[in-house]
C-alpha cells in the first residue's frame, strides 16, 4: 500500500496567501463523485475566481474523451481550480488546459526530480507512463480545471490507463514526495503561467509555446493519431501552433489537429 495520510488543510490554507496567483481558497472535502463536477456547480452560482477544491478520494472523475478517473483515498491529488479569464480572447481559452499541463509538469520536476514530459495536449508522462491527466470544462463565463495526479500510488493500486499508457506515480517512479508539496507546487507554477497568459494571450509572445515545446514528449516523434469519429492518422509530430493544435506530418500533408488520442509509436 502507499502512504495514506488526510492533507493538512491548516498547513495548506496557511500557505496559500504567499503562492501567487488568483488564489481565494482551498477546500478539501474527503469524498465526492467529480471534483470538477461540483466546481462548475460553484461557479454557476457565482462562486469568484481563484477557489481551489480537492478531494481524497474520487469516484467518478471524468478524464478527456468521456474517460473515468478514480482517485484512491490518500494517495492521489483530485483537484479542480475555478478560473475566470476576463479579458482573454475565447480563442485563446483552449490554451488554458495546455498552460495547466506545462504547470504540473514543471511543478513535479521541480519538488521530485522527476523528468516529466508532455503527451499532447496535456497527459504528464514520467517516460512511457502517466502521471497526471487534465480536464479543463468551461460554463457560466468561467473555466474549470480539473487536474488529477498519482502521488503517493503503489503500483498495485494504480488503475489501468487507456490508449496503451501504464500508469505510473511520483512513488513508483523513486520519488516520495509529500501531496501537500505537489499540489502547492502545482498552484505556484499554474499561477505564475496564468498571469503571464492574462497579460498577454498570444502563446508565442508569451514564451508558453517555447516552454510547452521543450516539454513536449510528442513532438518530432511518430505518432498515430485516433480522431473523433474513428478516423486516424499516421505521421510524425512536427510542433503545436498558436491555437493548441498538433501540427503532423502525414501522407504528404500537414495536418492540423484540434481534439484526438495520441499514441507514440515506438
């Protein structure tokens, strides 16, 4: 079994005021069906940008293309985070789940050593396993991001991944680390990049691109691409453009992609 021990809201909430970024606050409640679920809830209500809601344990977290995410009590970080980007063009929004994958991948390198990579668009990869997956759902003039990462996972209770990934955590991986160092890790990197992206929305200008790039595990690889519908493409990743598509090689044309599952091939 891995380490299974309730966060330390007091400890977390003290930290908050000093991460920078649109934090309000930080709740943390021991079960619930979707972090992500009960958020947008709040958000429809008028709940103010910057709220942070984690889970020790989740039941029916919903991943990318209609996925189920389970969280194991104690050993995993659930968490959703309530942003409102006034002023940033809605075609930039699709940026934002990308911006949270360069943030947790950066976070973990950055509290466990680890060699995080990127699957586009925002898988986090320790080598050829899964770390973290994200969800980011918009509603009611907000966006909702949903992020959830093996910490503290053993590798017997850590669920089968889909598109031929094996799952894998910060622990089974060599590197223990505390769930309360990652997921304020998390919020400093996540913070610092959304701000940036406010100030300024175009991805390159930003530098988000260049750093979404060099993070990338995807790009100059070859990949298959299965497309919504059940088409796919076969070619090599040649980079990500400025609105978050994958840019691929394939059959003798350039492709630009804007929703798929991608699996490397080796």
């Amino acid at each position: 079994m891995g380490q299974v021990q309730p966060l330390d809201i007091a400890w977390l909430t003290g930290e908050l005021p000093g991460i920078a970024g649109p934090w309000t606050a930080i709740e943390i409640v021991r079960q619930t069906g979707s972090t992500n679920t009960d958020l947008l809830a709040r958000a429809a209500s008028g709940a103010a940008e910057g709220l942070v809601l984690v889970a020790e344990e989740q039941t029916a977290g919903r991943g990318r293309l209609g996925r189920h995410w389970e969280t194991p009590p104690g050993t995993a970080l659930a968490l959703s985070v309530l942003l409102r980007p006034a002023g940033v063009p809605p075609a930039r929004h699709g940026w934002l789940p990308l911006i949270a994958g360069i943030s947790v991948a950066a976070a973990t390198r950055a509290v466990s050593g680890v060699d995080a990579r990127l699957k586009w668009p925002n898988d986090v990869l320790i080598g050829d396993g899964k770390l973290a997956g994200i969800l980011a759902e918009a509603a009611a003039g907000a966006v909702v991001i949903g992020i959830g990462v093996n910490v503290s996972t053993s590798p017997g209770e850590l669920p089968a991944g889909p598109g031929g990934l094996r799952p894998t955590s910060l622990l089974a991986s060599g590197a223990p680390v505390a769930r309360e160092t990652v997921l304020t890790g998390i919020l400093r990197a996540l913070g610092e990049r959304y701000a940036r992206f406010r100030a300024n929305p175009d991805p390159e200008r930003s530098g988000l691109l260049a750093e979404y790039s060099d993070l990338s595990a995807t790009i100059g690889h070859d990949v298959r691409v299965e497309l919504p519908g059940g088409a796919t493409l076969a070619g090599q990743a040649t980079g990500i453009d400025g609105d978050g598509r994958l840019l691929l090689s394939a059959n003798g044309k350039e492709h630009a992609i804007a929703a798929g599952d991608v699996i490397h091939v080796r």
